[in-house]
C-alpha cells in the first residue's frame, strides 16, 4: 500500500462522493484539493447515493459519462467510482490519494457503516490508496455552512499527508456546522455509538398503500469523551482512524476459549 508521507505537490488526487456530481460538497472538495496540486480528478455518482455502503453495482452495467476536463459521472455507487476511476480512468496512473465528500451531514458512530461516502473511501483503502472521508455535521434543518470546510481541509490534508498512517487503515473527518471561528480545534476521536431509534415514517400513498420513510432523527449519545460525537458536539473536527479489520479483538479471544 502507498502511504503518505508524501509529496502533495507531486499527487495525483481523485475526489469522489455519495451525493452526486452536482452536490455543492463535492466542489467545495475538489477545489480544495486544486489548492495542492495540479492534477485533480472528479469521479462521482449522477445520482445522490447516501446510505448506499459500500455496495458494488452488479446486476445491470455501468456507463461512464465525461462532463468536462478531468471531471466524470458514473450511473453507480460510490464505490462503482472508485473502482471505474482507479481500474479505468485512471489506470495508467493511479491515484496518490482519494478524497470523498464533502458531505452534506455528519458520518459518525455507526453512520460509518451505511455512508457511501465513508465507502468510497473503504473501497479506495483496499485498492491501497491513502483515503479520506469528510462530512460536513449539519443538522436537520440547518443551513451548511461550506466556508468552513472550504477554509479547514487544506491544512488537514496538509497535515494527514505528511505522517505515516497504519496499513488498512483509512481517515474519517467530521467537521461541524459552524462558522470558521467558532470551530474550538482538531481531535483525533473514536467512532462513537447512538442509541438505536430510527425515526420511521408511516403513511398511507394517494392509492391507499401503507408506506414507510426511513426519517434521519435519532438519538444520538454525544456525550461519552473521546468520541467522534463528542468532538463535533463541542465544536471541534473530529478525525477518526478507521480499520477496515471489522474483527471484535476481545470477542476472539473469548471465542477461542469456549469452541471446541
Ligand atoms: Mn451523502
């Protein structure tokens, strides 16, 4: 795996996303990612594709359409990008690094599990490219504020790229919906954990089916230290080293003690 340090001037950088080409994000991410180096590639869904995982698109083919210089839409999942950009587009010369975002809303806790954003940078890891994830913490309702990670990801990238990282491993940023002066610093922060309580919508369609609508409200605990909730809930960006190992290192050893 290549991993960083490494020159970001020299990099070949490929941005991608789970909200889709048009999403105001994904600029914000990709003219962050021009202020370091000249050669910038956007690969993204047509489509918005948040929830999506880290799911790969199988049944039906992919189409891959140019929309300007260096700039793709691909009819697929994050993770169809990456593997498109890094196998097809760009397979002469692959990335240095993958950045996916900026989304539009926090990925923390369990989020981190059913974000495309997240994904398309698990599916960076595994090619062995250094990859980092970033989302924009609004909350239901709130305006995003852009300039702030607008201001704040070049120096996190600056810095990321400039220190080793652990093999398999990937970056998980969260910064929040604040203006640039009231964000209180940059912590390095566990994945956190909510209480479970999806808001679910239930209602009736104009031909008298019953329908549900998976709603974005739940309980999140944000208050345990240490933790990606925690920091964004206090101001502060939270980045998250995340495994792509999922193994439960305590509940081996336990296993190992009782299977025959
Ligand atoms: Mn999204």
């Amino acid at each position: 795996m290549l991993s960083p340090p490494f020159d970001l001037a020299q990099a070949r950088i490929l941005v991608s996303n789970d909200d889709g080409i048009v999403a105001p994000g994904l600029a914000v991410l990709a003219d962050a990612a021009r202020s370091l180096s000249a050669d910038v590639w956007v690969v993204a869904p047509e489509q918005e594709q948040s929830g999506a995982g880290h799911s790969l698109t199988l049944q039906r083919p992919l189409r891959i359409r140019q929309v300007a210089d260096r700039h793709y839409a691909v009819d697929g999942t994050p993770t169809d990008c990456v593997l498109l950009a890094v196998h097809e587009i760009l397979k002469d010369h692959k990335p240095t690094l993958i950045l996916s975002g900026v989304n539009y809303g926090g990925n923390m806790g369990e989020d981190v599990t059913y974000s495309g954003t997240v994904a398309a940078a698990m599916e960076g890891t595994l090619l062995g490219i250094p990859s980092i994830a970033f989302s924009l913490a609004v909350v239901h309702g709130e305006t995003p504020l852009w300039q702030t990670p607008r201001g704040l990801i070049p120096d996190l990238i600056r810095n990321l790229a400039a220190h080793q990282w652990p093999t398999g491993c990937l970056m998980n940023v969260n910064i929040p919906n604040r203006e640039p002066a009231a964000i209180t610093g940059v912590r390095a922060a566990a994945q956190g954990m909510r209480k479970l309580g999806d808001n679910l919508v239930k209602s009736v369609d104009p031909r008298g089916k019953t329908y549900y609508w998976i709603g974005p409200v739940r309980d999140e605990d944000a208050t345990k230290p240490g933790t990606d909730l925690n920091a964004v809930t206090e101001g502060a960006v939270a980045v998250t080293p995340i495994s792509l190992d999922l193994t439960h290192v305590a509940g081996l050893s336990a296993l190992a003690g009782y299977l025959p």
